[in-house]
C-alpha cells in the first residue's frame, strides 16, 4: 500500500511539473503577448520580482547540504526529488497566477529581422530538448530516483557549455521578436535565477562526481554562454 502511495506522489509530482511549465509557456507565449496597458506599472513590476523571489528562494534554500540533510531524516530517499519538484511546480504556478500585469512595449522587429528572432527561439528550444534527451526525463520530473552511479553527461550540448539547457532557455526568452515588458521582465528574473543556481549546482556536482567533474569543468571552461560565461 505504502508503494502504491509513493507512486501515485512520483507520478502527479511529475504531472505536476510539465503542468507547470506549460503554463509558464502559455503564460509567455500568449497572456504576455498583448500588453494590459501601455503604460509601465512599477508597482506591479516590484510585486512580481518579490514574488518570483519566493520562487527562487526555494531552490536556494533547498540546494543548502544541511537542509538537504534535515529533509533525508523525514523523506526516504526516494522522494526526495519528488519533494522537490512537487514544491517548486507549486510556487511555479503560484508565480504564474499571482503576476500582476505591467503593460507597455519594448519593442517589436518585422520582415527578416522577426525571422532571425524566431530563429533564436528555435535554437534554444532545440538545445532544450538535446539537453533533456541526454539527461533522465522521468528522474528530472522526480518520478525516477537518481541513479548516483550514472556517468557524468559529457557528450552533446554538454561538450559546447556545461549547462546548455539554461542556454537554450535564455536564448527563448530574449530571442522573442516581440518584447513586452511583462516578457522582458520575466526574462531578467529567471536570467539572474539561472546565473544564481548555475554555481549551486556545479558545487552539488563537484561533490557528487569528484574529480571526473573538475577535470571536466577544465575541458569545457564555459558554464552557460560561450567566451563570456
């Protein structure tokens, strides 16, 4: 019965998660599309980076090896990821619902320029979905434990950056033909999540793959952009 339990927990975390980011793209590709007002509202901007902060928060707060500890004593192993993912869809969508339109145009390109743009986002959606198909999708979404025997990811995308996936997101979000304040501002705020988690991140991986990891980082020197990062 506990299985069964845990299972139905993995798989709607799961659900869960690509709910969530279906709805970020929804919001962004649709809601943002067409400002509420032509005016920029500061107010409602300060109110939606606090917001996403509470968002960011967690992942900063979980990322912390004493936390990670404290969960472990309560949360089988198993779970964990489940947890995590469960936590973060949650405030995902809690972002998504509770964002206050700003309003106003940043500015829109047409002809081939609108044609280059999109190519950007084609780009970056590519290198999203390279990335993934060479990671574990159903670990990602915290329905599969992690396998810590699993060899680093070298290959692919991986050879280019050592974090491709927030490339390819990075390239979606600015490379949009039409920027909407709402959609500029909603970039910037995942762009300095990104940039906050990307050394987290390579922490947890330097202490989980040791040398296999160091020596890594020193073959592909770029973390998220090519010769500047």
């Amino acid at each position: 019965m506990i299985r069964l339990l845990e299972w139905v927990f993995v798989w709607i975390g799961g659900g869960l998660f690509a709910g969530s980011l279906s709805a970020c793209v929804y919001r962004y590709l649709v809601t943002w599309e067409t400002p509420t007002r032509l005016t920029f509202d500061m107010t409602a901007a300060v109110s939606d980076i606090l917001l996403f902060a509470l968002f960011a928060l967690h992942h900063s707060v979980f990322a912390r090896p004493r936390v990670k500890a404290q969960m472990a004593r309560v949360v089988p192993d198993r779970l964990l990821r489940s947890v995590y993912v469960w936590t973060a869809s949650l405030l995902l969508f809690l972002v998504l619902a509770l964002w206050q339109p700003i309003g106003g145009h940043v500015y829109q390109v047409s002809g081939w320029l609108a044609v280059g743009h999109a190519g950007i986002q084609l780009a970056g959606l590519g290198l999203i979905v390279f990335s993934v198909a060479k990671l574990d999708g159903l670990e990602l979404a915290g329905i599969r434990s992690a396998d810590l025997s699993r060899a680093l990811h070298v290959g692919g995308p991986y050879r280019w950056v050592r974090h491709p996936l927030y490339l390819g997101w990075l390239l979606c979000v600015f490379g949009t033909p039409l920027m909407t304040a709402d959609r500029l501002l909603f970039a910037v705020v995942t762009s300095v999540y990104v940039l906050v988690a990307v050394p987290m991140e390579e922490r947890s991986l330097a202490g989980l793959f040791g040398e296999e990891y160091a020596r890594y980082a020193v073959r592909v020197r770029w973390r998220l952009v090519p010769y500047v990062y």
